[in-house]
C-alpha cells in the first residue's frame, strides 16, 4: 500500500497544480476518439468501453475516494475531482457527437436532439459557462448529467454487446432516470413527503416522455450508406438502377417500385428495420426488413412495391425506421398523373 501511495503522490500534487490539464485532456481525447471512430470502426468498441469504465468511476467517485482516504491514506483535492468530471463530460461529448451528426436526418425532430448534444459539448469545454453557471444549479448539471450518460449508453451498447436499437433504447433510458432518481432524493432532503411524491412522479413523467419522444433521437450507430428509389435491382451484384425523384403513374402502376437501402450497422448487430411508404402523410404499407452489421458500405436490403392505386399521383416519402419508430433516413419521390 505504501509503494502505491508514494508513486501516486507526485501525479496527485501534479493535477492538483494544474487542474485545468484534466479539462484539456478530455478534451483532446474527445476529439481523438472522434477522429479514430471516422478512421477505423473496430477502435470504437474499445473506446466504448473506455467511455463506461470512465462512467463507473465518475457513479462511484464517493465511494473510491473514501477507500483512497481509508487504504492509501491518500486526500483528493476538490478542485480535481471538479475537472475529473468534466474531463469525462467532454470525453464522452465528443466522442458520440460524430456519430450522432452522422445519423442525424436534419429535416426532421431529430435534429433538436443532436444540436442539444452539440451544445452540451459547447459548455463542457467553456469554463465560464460550466463553472459558473452550470455547476452551481443543481438542477441543470443533473440534466447535463443525464443527457450526456444518455447519449454515451446510445452509441455505446449496441457497439459493445450487439443489441438491438429498442433494447438499446430502453436500457439507456432506464439507466437515466436510476441516476437521476438518487440524486433527486438529494435535491428533495428536508422536504415534506407530498413534495417528494409529487417530485418522484414528475421523474417518471419525464421517463415516459423520454420513451414517447424517441422518434426525435436518432439512432446511433445506424445510418444510410446509399439509398435509391427505382424501378430495378441487379439481384446479382446487389446495385440498384437509376435513382428516381419523378415518376409517371403508368409506369408506376405497370412495374412497381423499389427502395433501395444500405445501412451502416456495427459488427455483429442483428436488427429489424422498416421500409413505411407514405402518401400525403398517410401510411400505406409497412416492410419489415432483416439486416446484419459488419459490412463497411452497409447491408443492402430493399423492399419491393408493386400495387398502386389510381389516386397515387402526389408526393410519396419511404421512412426507413427502427423496431422502436427511430428513423434512420427518408426517401422521397413524386407521382405524376
């Protein structure tokens, strides 16, 4: 225990001298990891895990300073348990942020969620903004808090333990709201129980509103490679023909349709994805579709409509979407009479 205590002291008495160079380590791998995720896919298991593991420590940084105290006799500073922590907030920011802006579609809800994202990463690395006016309302770093250990379980289980997007989903918004809960027992210390309850029930509201507005989180490790509209498919090299943006009904009516999708997923995911079409904002049919991760240009999967009705004339979009209702992309074409 001794030896341990005298090689840590130099690197303690060092951090605590210069605090800031936590900050600007998160920082620096956050965009490092950004750069190895662009570069080479199978480093982003490995980073995952290293993002969890930062997690653990940060959930379990009362207890691991006590133990240091009791066993090593050895006191943390403060001030560099304060910059610990952003060092894993910027960290983890920027280290789903690329995937998010990758799987983001921009025209839709989605897109408030990964500007949010964007933002948080913006105060994590603006000291002003962190130290002064975040860290000191409780209320708001807890919400700091959880969005960006929300957005960390997003990227991070399906890469690590292949699930599925809806298991994904459910998981990391179960793991949310059990972070919150304590620290909102925190919050409420001293009150009266009616507000506690009220309080309580506000954080289970705010769970199934998490689950209601999932069709405004994009998915994070899925994503459109290509896509096409069009009225052939090569069965044997897998391409589809010429992508259509207009369409005349006759053609329409006499061949059908294709929509063409390859879809990024990461090495060992198994997921069911739909093909929606829609008419004026209408549902007309739904394709289920398998597909399997592990190819760099994504798995090539398309769906094949054949019967269109007289009244099809008008424009048409083909939502490509989770089990869970998250989009992945839209296809959009337009029927002339």
């Amino acid at each position: 225990m001794q030896s341990w205590k005298i090689r840590l002291q130099p690197l303690i008495a060092l951090a605590s001298r210069h605090p800031r160079l936590l900050a600007l380590f998160g920082f620096a791998s956050g965009l490092a990891s950004f750069f190895l995720v662009e570069r080479k896919e199978s480093l982003a298991s490995i980073i995952a895990i290293v993002m969890l593991v930062s997690w653990a420590w940060l959930l379990l940084e009362n207890l691991l300073t006590r133990s240091l105290s009791r066993w090593l006799g050895l006191e943390l500073p403060p001030p560099l348990l304060r910059y610990a922590t952003q060092m894993v907030h910027q960290e983890s920011l920027f280290f789903v942020l690329p995937f998010f802006f990758t799987t983001t579609t921009w025209n839709s809800g989605q897109a408030a969620f990964t500007l949010l994202l964007g933002l948080a990463a913006l105060v994590s690395i603006t000291d002003p903004l962190y130290y002064r006016w975040l860290a000191p309302r409780r209320w708001a770093f807890m919400a700091f808090h959880c969005l960006t250990l929300f957005a960390v379980l997003l990227t991070t289980l399906p890469l690590i333990y292949q699930l599925a997007t809806p298991q994904s989903y459910r998981l990391a918004l179960a793991c949310t709201m059990l972070l919150a809960f304590p620290s909102l027992l925190g919050a409420l210390n001293g009150q009266n129980w009616r507000r506690r309850l009220l309080l309580i029930g506000l954080l289970a509201a705010l769970g199934g509103a998490g689950w209601w507005a999932r069709t405004w989180v994009p998915p994070a490790t899925l994503w459109l490679n290509a896509a096409a509209v069009t009225q052939e498919i090569d069965g044997r090299t897998r391409k589809p023909g010429a992508n259509l943006k207009r369409i005349e009904l006759s053609r329409l009516q006499a061949r059908g349709l294709y929509a063409y999708t390859a879809i990024h997923a990461p090495r060992g995911l198994n997921e069911r994805i739909y093909h929606v079409w829609r008419h004026a904002g209408r549902e007309v049919d739904r394709i289920p579709l398998e597909i399997r991760g592990g190819r760099q240009e994504g798995y090539r999967a398309w769906s094949h409509k054949r019967h269109f009705p007289a009244d099809s004339p008008g424009r048409w979009e083909i939502r490509v979407q989770t089990e869970a209702g998250q989009l992945i992309g839209v296809l959009r074409f337009r029927v002339d009479e």
